[in-house]
C-alpha cells in the first residue's frame, strides 16, 4: 500500500538492482562463461574496508524474503521500495561491482558482462516493471567496442542513461568522446556513479568513515575534466548525472572553476563558456547521501547554484545509505519539491515519458 | 496502557524483537546480562525500523591512535540504514548526539511473560 502522506510524483535516480554471476552466465557466450565457470574469475575489488554498518553496503531490512541479497529480487523491491514509496519512475544503477569499465585489463572481459548485463537487465527488470529504466552498461576502456555495444542496446525504449564509474579514469579525455557522440544519437544521458574511487592525491584514505566522506572529491575531479575537456561544448546535448555524490560540493566547485576560467582560460581555448554555466546546462546532482539540512540551509545551496534545476532526488535503494522520499530532505515549497523530486529527473533524462495529467 | 509482549525466553540475550503497544511499533531489546529495554521501534534519522539493524557493542573512547577496545556487547543498538547508535542502557541516547533518546517505554517480567508499559 502507498504510504503517501503527500501526492508527490517521485522519479528515483538511483537504484540499484544486483546481479549474481549465476544469473549472468546464460546470457555469456564462451569463452567468457568458462572463464567464470571453470577458472573462477571474479572481478578485481580494492577497497581495503568493509562498511562498518549492520548488513555491509545493504540496508540490514533489504535482504530479499528467501535470504538472497539485496537488490536481486524485482517482487520485493516493488513491495519494499516502488509500491510503498509511490514511485512514478526508477532509474537503475546497479552495475556490476566493480563496473566493467573499472576493470585495469582484459576489457575484452569487461566488454563481454556489459553486453551481458544489459541483455539481463532488460529481461528480467526493465521488461517486468514498467516503472523501470535502465543503464546502458559498456567497457570504456575500448570506446569503439563500446560504441558498438551502444549502438545494440541503446535503441530500447527504456534505455535511458549510459552508465560511467566514478574510479580512477577520468572520461572527458577526447579518447573517450566517441561515447559521447552516440549518446547524443541515441537521446541517451552520461550517468557517472563511483565505483571504488581511491581519493584522489591521497590515495585511498585509511578508515572508510575518510572515503566516504570524501567521495564528492571525485566527482569533482570527473565534473571538472568533463567541462574543461570541452564535452559540452562538443555535444551540446549532452546530459550529465552525477549520482550519489550529494550535491553540497557543487557551488564551491563551481565558483572554484569561473575564477581559474578567468584565469587560465586561453589553456583550453575550446571552452567557450563559464564553467557554471556549463554545469547548469547540462549536469545534474543527486540528493544523496543528503546531510541533514534544514530548510533555510538547503536553499543556501539552491541560491549559490543559481538554479533550481540542477538537484534531482535519489534513494540509492537498497544500500545502507539509503535516503527516505518522505524524510531525508526539509519541507521546501511546493514547486522546487516538484522539481526536485521529479522534474529536474525528467529533463535530465529525455528518454522518460512527459508527466501525463495532474498529480498521481 | 499495557502489552504482553512474549515470553521472557522468547528474545534470548542479546537478541531483539518488535511489537506494538497500542498503536506504537515498540522494539524490545535484551541485553546481554538478561535485561529488558523498550524502545519506539523508529530511528530518530529517518524512521528506520530499528528491531531490523542490530544489537552491538561499541568501541571505546581513546587517546591512543590504532587501539580498539570492543565494549559494551549487546547494549547498543545500530539502524538497519545509516547506522546510527542508541545506548539502550543509558536510556536510548544517541551516541554521536547524547541529547537525542529514543522515546522508551517501561518493561516488566509478570509470570515469565514480557510486559511493555505506558
Ligand atoms: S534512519 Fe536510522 S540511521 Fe538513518
């Protein structure tokens, strides 16, 4: 039963559904699923920490019914998550973990589960849940082999976004512009979620409390490539979403990269305008993990972004860091809610249904 | 307003359960001395169901950089989500922001069973 104190359309960005290597194997040909099945590969982690929470990454209530983790059951994240909380649309951002395009070799490996993925994806998410959108998964590290995988996939009607880690690749680099050019052919958005990212100058960080509160870092680091590698500039319909870096960083950011434009702008004299501007444009921030604000605090944020289009809502279900559609954020007037919670998602996306009539 | 909850041996040391006195979700928590606490079953962040997280120690206070020193084992109790801590021993607070309690509610053994009061 929807629980909705408020009639409030809600466009989630950032959900994440979980895959095992079992369920991937039929849709592997060999000899990528004998790598699996009979040499045991397993994808490369880093990350020298655990989540000290109750259930690791998951919220500790995720766990599906029959015990499986969570995220790899569509009927109980439709009870748990898209019919108690209303949800008009959901954008799925699961990823591999870590993301194919985080692999440091054998991308032809990498490119092999994208494809995978994305045929598992469509089947058993995007094809049984008409509230689901989905990612276009690809191994960057071969854009050409990665055009093509956007080429098979990205048509379908509910691909909607291509989805980029967050890791130590920075994908403004005009190597990686090819990936670009067939997102704009295919109305397709660049969504940019961390994998495994050290921190970076750092490194990584020595507790997870360090690394997780310094994530915003490198999503700055990919914003910035981004602008100042003359993406926006070069595909002028480009939409960026930086998911689950918050948003709180960005006016600094952006502040930061008008004064060194004015500055040092003749070093990339392919960026045409300010920095802010661009960001306003075409990139877009999800709320969380929010910090607690108040009211007065959240549209301090708004005011220096200059905008109220650039923060769209996110849960990140099911994982431990989870925001509530009802209470994470403060009380905000009645058409920034609108905006934030659904329709600054729906610009950002150009693939999601119009709103159809009044309020659900 | 009265509830029986379960039997005393039904929530073993260190273990948890929720229940409802009247209307309100309660979490009953059992520390490992033997031990009943009541507890809203919500967290005071988002309204996390909090009998779904865990009941865990804490580590301890220090000046020394790299020691930790696992105390008070089955007193704690950690949201399912964000993981916040609560003191079920001092009176449901917070541990990151002592001044924030859970709303508690008494508990009583009356022949063997758990009774929840308000
Ligand atoms: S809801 Fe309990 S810690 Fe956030």
């Amino acid at each position: 039963m929807p629980k909705r104190q408020k009639q409030r359309r809600i466009i989630d960005t950032d959900i994440h559904e979980r895959v095992t290597y079992s369920d991937l194997l039929p849709y592997l040909d060999n000899p990528w699923r004998r790598y699996i099945e009979d040499n045991h590969w397993v994808q490369e982690k880093h990350m020298p920490y655990t989540q000290p929470t109750v259930a690791g990454v998951d919220r500790a209530d995720a766990v599906t019914p029959d015990g499986g983790a969570a995220g790899t059951d569509l009927r109980f994240m439709q009870e748990q998550l898209l019919d108690a909380e209303g949800h008009e649309y959901g954008i799925l951002s699961g990823a591999l973990d870590p993301s194919p395009s985080s692999m440091h070799g054998w991308y032809e490996m990498g490119a092999a589960l994208a494809s995978a993925y994305n045929d598992w994806q469509i089947e058993n998410w995007l094809e049984k849940d008409s509230r689901l959108y989905g990612s276009v998964h690809i191994a960057a590290q071969d854009p050409q082999q990665a055009v093509r995988e956007i080429e098979r996939v990205g048509p379908h009607p509910k691909m909607v976004q291509i989805l980029l880690p967050i890791d130590t690749r920075s994908w403004g680099d005009p190597y990686y512009h090819p990936i670009y050019e067939a997102a704009e052919r295919h109305n397709l958005s660049i969504g940019m979620h961390h994998n495994e990212p050290p921190t970076h100058f750092g490194g990584w960080p020595r507790y997870f409390i360090e690394w997780h509160t310094m994530l915003p870092t490198a999503h700055m680091i990919e914003v910035s490539n981004m602008v100042f590698n003359g993406v926006f500039d070069k595909f002028p319909g480009l939409h960026l979403i930086m998911i689950e870096g918050g948003f709180t960083h960005v006016p600094h950011l952006m502040k930061k990269m008008d004064q060194q434009y004015k500055e040092l702008r003749h070093e990339i004299p392919w960026v045409k305008r300010m920095p802010s501007r661009i960001i306003q444009d075409h990139v877009r921030f999800t709320t969380q993990p929010v910090e607690e604000l108040s009211q007065r605090e959240f549209m301090q944020f708004v005011d220096q972004m200059g905008s109220e289009d650039m923060i769209c809502f996110a849960t990140d279900y099911p994982h431990w860091d989870y925001d509530s559609p009802l209470q994470a954020l403060p009380k905000l007037d009645a058409a920034l809610e609108e905006k934030i919670y659904s329709e600054n998602a729906r610009a950002a996306y150009p693939k999601l249904p119009r709103p159809t009539g009044g309020a659900k | 307003m009265r509830e029986v909850v379960c039997h005393k041996e039904d929530i073993h040391p260190g273990k948890m359960r929720s229940a409802t006195l009247g209307k309100i979700p309660v979490v009953v928590c059992r520390t490992k001395d033997g031990e009943f606490y009541a507890f809203a079953n919500r967290c005071l962040h988002q309204g996390a169901p909090l009998s779904e997280g865990v009941l865990c120690g804490d580590t301890k206070r220090t000046d020394i950089h790299g020691n930790y020193e696992y105390i008070k084992d089955g007193e704690i109790l950690r949201c399912p989500w964000h993981a916040l801590e609560y003191d079920i021993k001092n009176d449901g607070a917070m541990l990151a922001e002592p001044d924030k309690k859970l709303r508690s509610f008494q508990v009583t053994i009356e022949d063997d069973q758990v009774v929840v009061y308000k």
